[in-house]
C-alpha cells in the first residue's frame, strides 16, 4: 500500500493532458507549488513510549514485533481520507504512533490490552488502514504514549462449516485473501467494498461496511453470525445462533464500533456457493429521478440484481462509473446524457432473474445499453481511488461522503448536500450515484472535485463540518458505510441525541476502563 495515497504504486497513472486542461479550464485547477514529500522526510514527533515499556510490549509478543522506526510509524499513521493523504503528502506525520505492535493469538491481544491500560497507552486497532473518516488518529492527552495494534499475523482460515455455510476467520485476514481461502471451497464472501484490495475482515466488521454487490449478497454486517471481541475488562464471545430472542442482540454493538470497544480476534461469517455465472450490463435513464425510481421498484417488487448502482446527470457525464476510461479518448472519458444505471447478476438462475429484472427497468423507462457499460464498471470497479491520487498531485481536492435516506427524503437529501458543498466551496464539481438500495430507502454516494486554495485540508474541514450539518439537518443517516471515526464524532452524536451517546459512553467505561481504546474516535464527548 503507498504509504502517501492509495494501493499498489505500479499501478498509479498520469492523468491525460485534455483531463489536465479540463481541470484547469473548468475549475481552474493549478499543479501545487511545491512537490509532495518524500518517506524519509516525514516528520514524525519523538517516540513518547519508554524503554521499560516497549520491553513489556516485547515480552507479550516478541521483540521483533513491536517496530518504531521510520517508516513502519509512517505507514501507520492515518487513513486513506484526502485529508490524510493531504497531510502526508506536506510530510506531516504528527499523528504517528510510537510503536507499531503485531501480537499473533487472541491470549495475546488480551494480554497487550491489559498491560496498556496499567501503562496508560493508547491503542489504535489497525488492519488495512483504508479508514477514510479519521479512524486511526487516536487522542494522545493523557497518555504515556500510542501503539498501533496491527492485526497482521492474525490471518488464518480457521473453519468452515459446509452444512450450516458457516466460515470463522481471524479480523487481519485481507478481502483477496479471503475470497482466495473460500474459493478452494467452492465459496464466497460477495463483498466487495472499493477497498477490496486491501481492507481486513476485521476493519470490515468495525466499520460496518457495504461492497458493491450489498443487493445480491448484502452488507457485512448481515454476514457476521458470530463473533470475539477482547476488551480490557475481559472477553465476549457472540453468536450461538443465526437469531435469538435472548435480549439485545450484542453483536449489533460490536459491529461498528471501530476498535472504540475492544479488539475482534475472530469472526465467523455466512458464506455462500461461489457463482457459477456473473453477468453485467448497462441501462440509460433519462434522469436521476427516473432511475431512482426504477431502483425503487426492483428494490420493493424485485427481483433485485446483485449488482444496481445509478450515477446522477453530473457523474455520468463525467464517466466517473468507468474510471478506466476516463480520458481515454472520444468525449474526454464522457458517459453521454442521461443517467447510467449498472445491473449485475451473479450466482445460479442469471437468466431468469435477468429477464425479470429487465422487464421492470424497461417498463420504468430505462433504455438497454447492452454488456460494454457493465463490463467497463466490473474491470475499473477498484480504479476510482487511483484516480483520486492523480487528481491530488495535479492540484485539486477531491474527496468521497455518503449518506442514506428514506425513499421518500431522498431528493431532499440529495439536494441538502449538494447546495451544502456549493457554498462551502464556490463552484466544485459534485457527482452523486446511488449504489447500495433497501425496500424502504437507498444511499446516497458523492464524488466532489474543487481547486486546492493555500490550506486544502482546512478547505475540505469547512466544506465537511457544512454536509455534516445539511445530512443531519435533512433527516438522513451521517454515515451509510464509511463510519464515524472522528470526522463524523459531533455529528453522530446529534444523529443519536443525548441519550444515545450517553448509552455509548456507558458501554465504553464498562469495557474500556482506562479508555485506552480508539480515545476521541466514534463515541461523543461527554
């Protein structure tokens, strides 16, 4: 993972010259002043942890996985937010822990979570650290120092349940890896965030988080039966049943929570047959409202396609659905007029779930654009974050929220954000698309491109701090799946009102004590 943006070096792009000049012609983009850092030349603060503690920390898991040089504290700091990448790429790496640790057993981790609330240290959970919410920059007030727990070496397959289509894994075990484990079983997963590529199953469990294929296959959240949370004041093992009528179900506590509660050490997950055919296609809306409302039906009368995902006027213009293809000749990466709606299909019965669902979309008033658009979305589907990359480093902010709603406040949501993003930010490019869809609602998706002025990363707080206040205020949910961290913290906290962050509060001084866990992330100031 580039330490300073997003996946595997190799694969990041120039941006064409024409998106160049499109920029700067219809923003007015300018290439930054000074080039980004260099690793080496981040500054990072001293290591605040003492020599007799970074030796109780080797005793639980071995001197030669407890790291404090360089370049390990470099690529444990933050996440993957533009205002992370931003600070980075300005060599700021302030909020760098002092010791990176690897433990490698659930005895482990309990063992480290005690010792660090007897020493007064901090702990931030970390998997892919793909966080795009400000998840991995703990509070240090109060504190001898901050470890980040990477969940590495917990990466083993270490069950599968065939008849009850049951698989348990350990949280550090990455997205590929899983579908690679599965897949000698015959199995998936189906979930398939934009993170794929590097995200961990347990930063999937702690983020609450969606892929790209939630209709057909559902979110992560709906996947976990059972689960293992260590936390300071003991264990919880979670999940004896697929459903219960033993009180509260715990597990909707655990998910969710983003290393604020304790540490998963295990989960077990709902699998499915692996597909047996997957097939993508593209339909062309005359407007945004149209397509919602084609999604709507499939959603409430289905049948639903594993894949629907619509993007607005301004994103289909642009062609942001085909990241791959954006500049890459014709219109400049142009996806004509209208709305473009993607479908896939996937598993057994394609063919009839196909038709069924085609015949709702053409009688909504959707016109078939045959295979091209859908098999252009599946090969560039992980694409999208590359290209934030290139954006960056040609001068302009551009950076993801997303919200969820109720079919019926949905234009008003949509409408909220968009005027909120105007004027904090002038005259920014704003693309929405809808990618994630319920009976009773769907999820809001946006894509904004603006000039970076003198201070981007304060530039883009006023521009957030302004949508976090139009989503609350227009009845939609702060976060549909990319979490709370600490860039959604006030805001969540008047989502939930008084007494719900009190709850909260409550939940976290029963199993943190010590408050060492995630301090100043998801859970309101008191």
């Amino acid at each position: 993972m580039l330490w300073s943006g997003w996946g595997d070096p190799a694969k990041a792009r120039e941006l064409p010259e024409q998106i160049r000049d499109l920029l700067r012609d219809l923003l007015g983009v300018r290439a930054p002043g000074t080039p980004a850092a260099s690793l080496e030349s981040v500054s990072l603060p001293p290591v605040a942890l003492s020599g007799p503690r970074l030796d109780a920390l080797a005793e639980v898991v071995g001197a030669e996985h407890v790291l404090t040089g360089h370049e390990a504290r470099v690529r444990h700091t933050r996440g993957k937010s533009t205002p992370d990448l931003l600070r980075m790429r300005a060599g700021d790496g302030s909020d760098a822990p002092d010791a990176v640790v690897l433990p490698g057993s659930h005895d482990e981790v309990a063992e480290l979570l005690r010792l660090c609330s007897r020493e007064r240290i901090a702990v931030v959970p970390f998997g892919g650290g793909t966080s795009v919410v400000g998840g991995l920059a703990a509070a240090r007030a109060g504190f001898a120092g901050v470890i980040a727990l990477d969940l590495a070496r917990l990466d083993r397959l270490r069950s599968v349940d065939a008849e009850s289509m049951v698989a348990e894994f350990e949280p550090g075990v990455r997205a590929p890896d899983a579908e690679r484990l599965l897949a000698a079983h015959g199995l998936t997963l189906g979930h398939f965030p934009q993170s794929f590529e590097y995200a961990t199953l347990g930063g999937f469990a702690a983020a609450r988080s969606s892929g790209q294929a939630s209709a057909g296959y559902g979110r992560f959240d709906d996947m976990v039966v059972g689960l293992t949370l260590v936390t300071p004041s003991g264990t919880l093992a979670l999940g004896r049943a697929p459903k219960s009528a033993a009180g509260p179900d715990l597990r909707q506590l655990v998910l969710g929570s983003e290393g604020a509660f304790g540490v998963i050490t295990s989960l077990r997950l709902r699998v499915r047959r692996a597909p047996a055919e997957r097939r993508y296609e593209g339909w062309r809306f005359a407007s945004f409202a149209a397509g919602s409302a084609a999604m709507r039906a499939l959603a409430q009368e289905g049948p639903l396609p594993t894949v629907l995902r619509l993007s607005d006027e301004t994103e289909t213009m642009i062609g942001l659905a085909k990241p791959d293809a954006i500049g890459s000749g014709g219109s400049g990466g142009s996806g004509g007029s209208g709305c473009l709606l993607i479908a896939g299909y996937e598993g057994a019965r394609v063919g009839d779930r196909h038709a069924a669902a085609s015949a709702v979309l053409a009688r909504t008033g959707g016109e078939p654009l045959g295979p091209e658009p859908g098999q252009a979305w599946e090969h560039g589907r992980f694409s999208a974050p590359y290209l934030r990359d290139s954006l960056l480093a040609a001068g302009a902010t551009v950076e993801t929220l997303e919200t969820a709603g109720f079919w019926a406040n949905l234009p008003r949501l949509y409408d909220a954000v968009r005027l909120a993003l105007l004027g904090a930010l002038g005259s920014p490019l704003v693309m929405c698309h809808v990618s994630h869809v319920y009976e009773t609602g769907a999820s809001l998706y946006f894509t904004v491109v603006t000039p970076q002025d003198a201070d981007p990363v304060a530039q883009w707080e006023r521009a957030k701090e302004a949508v976090n206040a139009a989503i609350v205020e227009a009845g939609g949910t702060i976060s549909h799946h990319h979490g709370v961290g600490r860039d959604h913290r006030d805001a969540y906290a008047a989502e939930i009102g008084p007494v719900g962050a009190a709850v909260l509060r409550a939940v976290k001084a029963e199993l943190d004590p010590a408050g060492i866990l995630n301090p100043g992330v998801l859970v309101p100031e008191g």
